[in-house]
C-alpha cells in the first residue's frame, strides 16, 4: 500500500502540482479513507520525502556497484559502463525527474530533514572518493566528474528546453555524449 500510495503521489504531483494536491486527493484517487492513508503518511511533505529518497536510490545504486571494484582504476574503468545503466534508470524514472524539475520549491522545505541529509552526504562522499582518488589519472577523474554534472543536466533539462527531442532519441544522445567525453578522440584514455 505505501508504494501505491507513493506512486499516486507521484501522478498526482506532477499533474497538479506538489502545492495544489491534497491528502484528499491522494486518497480519492487510491480509493481510500484518508485515514488509511495517514497509517502510512502523517504529513504530505513525508510523501514528498520519500519521493525523493527514491531518487537518491537511483545514484546510490550506481555507486555501490563501483565500489564493489577492487581497485580505484577499476571503478573508473567501469564507471562507463556504470553511467550507461545509471542513464536507463534515469530514464526509466523520468516521472521522478519531472516532479523534481517541476517543484523545486516543495524540495526545499524537505531540505532540512535528516534522512534526506544522510542520504546526500552518502551519495556526496562516495563520488568525492572516487574523484578525488589520486591513483587514477587526473584527466580521467575530470573526465569522469564532467560526464556525471552532464548526464544530470541534459536529463534535467528533458522537461524545458529539451522536451522537443523524444526520450529515445534523448538517451541516444546522452549515450554518444557522454562516451565522447569520456573517449574525446576515440581512445582508450584509462591510463591518460
């Protein structure tokens, strides 16, 4: 029930907006008494939270698998690969991405709350690790840091001025952008 009540959230958030949505709403829409939904949810900025937890989740994930690696130059030799399937989640959670690009102001309020710290600073200090790690080439640690500020860019901005180009086609081109940057002039630059 609380990842329906979640992912109604979500629709409704990003059809209405964050601020003209209601508990009442949420509810009506899952067909259930508002009381059922407060069993689960005291306070809409909790649902909010939560929505937003899941997009830390997206990163979370990705970094985890690279420090998995042994080895620091192992992580930035996969980080491609990584970033590759760090897109499709992305992309396959683009509602989340909307909700975010669509009520910044909504996000700020939670911005004080402790999990939504904790899991910032995770995410922080586990990409500070491996760019900051020296055994790997500094051209490389550049490369890697740009290739991730792009990826969040050209995805956050699907829903303004890219939103004339399909997601498809938007993937495609994020895909080839990002393997320039990392491969500018088609070459192996691991040892770089």
């Amino acid at each position: 029930m609380r990842e329906r009540i979640l992912d109604v959230s979500l629709e409704l958030f990003n059809e209405q907006g964050y601020d003209k949505t209601s508990l009442r709403e949420i509810a009506e829409r899952l067909g259930v008494t508002k009381a059922a939904l407060y069993y689960h949810f005291e306070r809409k900025e909790d649902i909010l939270l939560e929505l937003h937890l899941r997009m830390h989740a997206l990163g979370a994930d990705a970094l985890r698998e690279l420090n998995e690696l042994d080895t620091a130059q192992a992580r930035a030799d996969a980080w491609p690969r990584v970033l590759d399937a760090f897109i499709d989640q992305l992309f396959a959670n683009a509602d989340l991405l909307l909700l975010h690009a669509r009520n910044q102001n909504a996000f700020r309020a939670i911005g004080d709350d402790e999990r939504h710290h904790a899991a910032n600073e995770d995410i922080q200090e586990q990409a500070a690790r491996l760019l900051a790690n020296r055994e790997i080439p500094a051209a490389q640690r550049v490369r890697l840091a740009c290739s991730l500020g792009a990826i969040l860019a050209a995805i956050g901005l699907h829903g303004g001025p890219l939103a004339d180009i399909p997601q498809a086609e938007l993937i495609e081109h994020v895909r080839v952008a990002i393997r320039d940057l990392l491969t500018p002039d088609g070459k192996d630059h691991t040892a770089a």
